[in-house]
C-alpha cells in the first residue's frame, strides 16, 4: 500500500476456533506496528471473544460466527460493516461469505488467499497452507505482507488480568488428553499412564479440556490419585490461560490448548503424527524455543517413555 498512514480503521478477521486464532497474534503485531494510526478491529467467534481481549494489539473485538450464511445473511452482514467504514479488511482464514460481504460493503482494500471466491479481494496470494512448508505464524505473517505489514517480534503473548493470582507451581503440570480430530489424538490409556508415573514421581497433574470433554475426564481421570486434579469443562479460556501460567509444563496433542501455553510463557511438550502434511508439528506445533515435540508416522507408536524424555528436557532435568 502506497500511504500506510491515512488506513484509519482495519478489519482484520479470524473466526475459527481459539488456537489458530493465537497463532496470529504475530499478524496483528505486524499491522498494528505498520498502520500506526489506525483501530485495528478484531472479528471473532463468539467462543474466543474474551481471550481476543486480552491481544494488545487489537483495539476493538466484534464476534463473528463461523458458519455458513444464506445470501440475506451476508447481504446483512455487509450493511453492518459497511456502517464501520474500514479501509481495509484482512480475512485470515478464506471465506466465501467474508469475502463477498466485504466486497458488498465497499471496503476499498481486501486481502486474503485466492480462493473461496478470492477473485472478490484485491490483494491475494495463493493458499498453500496445506503442504505444511512452514509454521502457521509464517503464514499468517505472509499474508500481511501483501500490505507491507511486518514486525521483528514473532512471539505469541497475551495480556493477563492484573489482578490475576498466578503463583507459579513447579511441582504442577498440566495435562490436555484431547484433540478436535480423531486422527491426531493418542490413546488415552497412554496419558493415564504417563499421568500414573508422573504423579508416581511426586508431580501434581491438572487435567484440562473444554466442556464437550467434561463428561469423558470424569470418567477416565478423577479417580487415578489425589495428586490429579480435573479442571476439564471447568474453566474459560482466560481462567485457562492463568492456569497455564502457574504450571511448570503443559503436555498436550495437537490443541489449542498448546498454543495458550506458548502465549503464557509456558513450556509444552507437544505429541504429533509426523506422516500427514497438514497436521504435522512443522506446521502445527508449539511456537518459540523453549518447546519439546514428540512425533511419529503412528501415534500409537509413541510411548510413555518417549514422551517422558521431552519432559525431562524440557524441565532441564
């Protein structure tokens, strides 16, 4: 873009679910440090708009379902936007509806990826996301770049409550036993026994997860030992977050619940499936240096003691 400066308000959207949304937070550094006079407006899913207030980088959070929309629908949703008067709209994850909405709307420059009607944009690049060729920070970070927003900072961060009591425990890990896809979860029975033999070691174990997980925890994890506590369903997604941040080390599958520890300054030990492009931990996996990843062709092949090794390592042991 030719004059960066006169770009006074920016639409910048990601409305799936809450880990992909954290790894743009690099993204949104880059457009906020490259408009620097403009209000950087975040569109959301409903479920991420409390944790979406905690990105310094982003001045106002709307919440934006992610569905399908009849075309009454977007026809709505571009009046409503078109009463914002954005200069500019980045649609981070590619949508047909978003991509016609902001046409509608009269937004003068729309960037995103060449596909779901991406002929509607003005400055796109083809998406490539699925050969896994680099993180999705570095995708993320490529896409803003059609605008000439960049940043030397690429670290994720959030801004806790200040009143948050966050005591840090290092003697507490944190366990997520759970994956949104099947073909990226480890067996369960394997995370009973790695939580068996870290308690056994004399850790205390907070199991976390979401609601749709709640039922399931109870049944496989209260009744292990005193030293496992479950917070599965019990928490949202900020009360996570300053839990993450009082444990020593979150051990996870591929989940947001990764990415929220890597906001947080947490380390993670992360297990992953190596022999699927687009979920491998190349793309997918823990962002920053202080993170551990076990990965192999089969989950199932992994072993308690293959991952108890990265939990070694990571805690300098």
């Amino acid at each position: 873009m030719r004059n960066k400066d006169t770009v006074k308000k920016v639409l910048v959207v990601r409305n799936d679910r809450f880990g992909e949304f954290l790894l743009n937070i690099p993204a949104f550094r880059a457009i906020k440090e490259s408009f620097v006079n403009a209000k950087i407006t975040a569109a959301v899913n409903p479920s991420v708009s409390e944790l979406a207030g905690c990105v310094t980088y982003l001045d106002e959070i709307i919440e934006l379902p992610h569905k399908k929309r009849s075309w009454k629908q977007i026809l709505s949703l571009a009046e409503e936007l078109q009463k914002k008067n954005f200069d500019l709209a980045v649609i981070l994850n590619p949508s047909k509806d978003l991509h016609i909405a902001t046409f509608i709307a009269g937004i003068p420059v729309r960037v995103g990826y060449s596909r779901k009607c991406g002929f509607f944009l003005t400055h796109r690049i083809k998406d490539q996301k699925h050969l896994a060729l680099k993180h999705e920070v570095e995708y993320n970070l490529e896409l803003v770049n059609l605008i000439g927003a960049s940043t030397a900072d690429l670290n994720l961060g959030i801004r806790l409550p200040q009143d948050a009591k966050v005591e840090p425990d290092k003697d507490l890990i944190a366990v997520h036993p759970w994956t949104s896809d099947p073909v990226k979860q480890w067996p369960v029975n394997s995370f009973i026994d790695l939580i068996r033999k870290l308690t056994g070691l004399g850790f205390k174990i907070a199991i976390v997860g979401g609601k749709e997980e709640e039922l399931r925890s109870k049944e496989l994890f209260e009744n292990i030992n005193s030293s496992v506590t479950n917070f599965t369903g019990k928490t949202t997604l900020k009360e996570l977050a300053i839990l993450l941040k009082r444990t020593r080390l979150l051990i996870s599958g591929d989940s947001g619940p990764v990415h929220l520890a890597c906001c947080v300054n947490t380390p993670v030990v992360a297990i992953f499936r190596n022999d699927l492009p687009g979920k491998t931990a190349k793309r997918w996996g823990p962002w920053g240096k202080a993170n551990f990843v076990t990965e192999k062709p089969k989950l199932a092949d992994i072993s308690v003691d293959d991952v108890l090794i990265k939990v070694k390592e990571a805690m300098g042991r």
